[in-house]
C-alpha cells in the first residue's frame, strides 16, 4: 500500500483503505488480498488531477475461496505544483468534497423523504449501451473516501469502467440520445434542489453557502478574459478553414 501514498497522497494510507473495504465488502471480516492498478490517464487528459485506477481484491479473513472486486478511481493534486495553482485545484477539489460529504446527502434525503416515483439514484439499463459513455449519476460515482487539506487532497471513487462504462474520445462528440439523457438527469437535479429551496429554504441555504463559485465570479474575470479571447481565436480560424 506504500505505492499508493506515494502516488496519490501521503493522506492516502492503509486505514483509507480498510474503511473502504469494511464500508464496501460483503464479507463480515474482509481482508485485502491483492490491490491491481489500472491503465494510466492519457496524456492531456485531467488537467485539474491526477487520476489513479485501482481495484482491490478482498476475501473473508482465514478463507480465500471466494474474492470480490472493488473497483476505485482516486483523484489527486496534480504532482506539479504551478499546474496546482495555475488551474486552482484546491478550488475545485473542496468543492467537490463538499458535494459528495454534504450537500447531495441532504438531496438525497430530502427525495428520499418525498418517495419520488423515479429518484435520481439509479442508471437506467439501456444507458449500459453507450459503453464509450462515461454517465455519471451521483450516487452511483459514490465518494468512497476524501481528504482535504490544501496539501494531500484527495478523492476515491467508485470506477464505472468495471460496469462496462468509460471515457467519451475527446475526438468524439455526444449524440442525440445521450445529450437528451443528460439533459433529463440535470432536470432531475435541479428539480429536487429547486424543492427543496421552496419547502426547506433555510436548510437549503445552509448546504449552498458551503459552496463557493469556480468559474463565473467577478474575481476570477481577469484569468478567463484572456483565456476566452485565445479559445475565440481559436474558434474562428478553424471555422475559416472549415
């Protein structure tokens, strides 16, 4: 497990990994049996991270007849330290965490509280067909683990590519029937906060004033401007020679 704290966090150690495991196994008594890193991120992917796949392979303590897989995707600082700030990982890192640990268990509970017909906590089975298709409901992307200290942050996550699902290509754009699909999830989404902003406003006061905004603040203006004015550029030559 050593290779991990050295790759994704000094935070990253043998007892995330046991909480992992007990909260995530069948097992009464699970131990860790061997832990398989998977395919690196590839190159110009995941500015904001450095991604890690894992999976940990466990069984029941005093027998090893029968295994299971936990599949996990980490996210961590990036090990360059003015990409780090260049691109304000602490930033969205806390955002993040602060969704996952506190802002969708109060949405969740709060459907939950409703018995909604249809809740957002499901992937549909016809979705499985988009296997280039990385559809990442919130619930099922669940938060394993996170740190946050502004110096070993990190995120684990359930990895979807082990329920036949994956990265879209860059190269490759959505179609109708995923854009739509999208669409109907973040309708789902906002839906349940738009409710409870109207039934709980002071509750849902509460989770949002742990958030902060990444991108449209009028203090990160003078970043973007530049950045846009390049991207626009950009645009307009491809679409001359197009």
């Amino acid at each position: 497990m050593d290779i991990l704290t050295k790759t994704v966090s000094e935070k990253f150690n043998s007892n995330v990994i046991t909480d992992i495991v007990n909260k995530k196994s069948k097992f009464t008594n699970p131990i860790v049996k061997n832990i398989s890193f998977g395919a690196p991120t590839t190159k110009g992917e995941s500015y904001l991270s450095l991604v890690t796949r894992f999976s940990i392979e466990i069984c029941e303590a005093g027998s090893d007849k029968e295994t299971e897989t936990i599949p996990i995707i980490v996210k961590s600082f990036p090990s360059n330290l003015a990409r780090k700030e260049t691109f304000r990982s602490v930033d969205f890192f806390e955002n993040e965490i602060l969704f996952y640990n506190k802002v969708w268990p109060c949405l969740d509970a709060f459907q939950k509280s409703k018995n909604v017909k249809n809740p957002l906590d499901i992937v549909p089975e016809y979705v499985h067909k988009f296997i280039y298709f990385a559809f990442k409901y919130f619930s099922h992307f669940r938060c394993l683990s996170a740190f946050t200290d502004e110096k070993n942050d990190f995120i684990a996550l359930t990895d979807l590519c082990y329920s036949k699902y994956g990265g879209l290509p860059r190269n490759t754009s959505l179609n109708f029937e995923q854009t739509i699909e999208i669409i109907r999830t973040f309708r789902k989404f906002h839906a349940i906060s738009l409710a409870l902003n109207d039934q709980k406003p002071d509750e849902f006061q509460k989770i949002i004033s742990t958030l902060q905004e990444t991108y449209f603040d009028e203090k990160f203006r003078s970043w973007y401007t530049p950045v846009m004015n390049k991207l626009l550029l950009v645009l307009r030559s491809y679409l001359c020679q197009n």
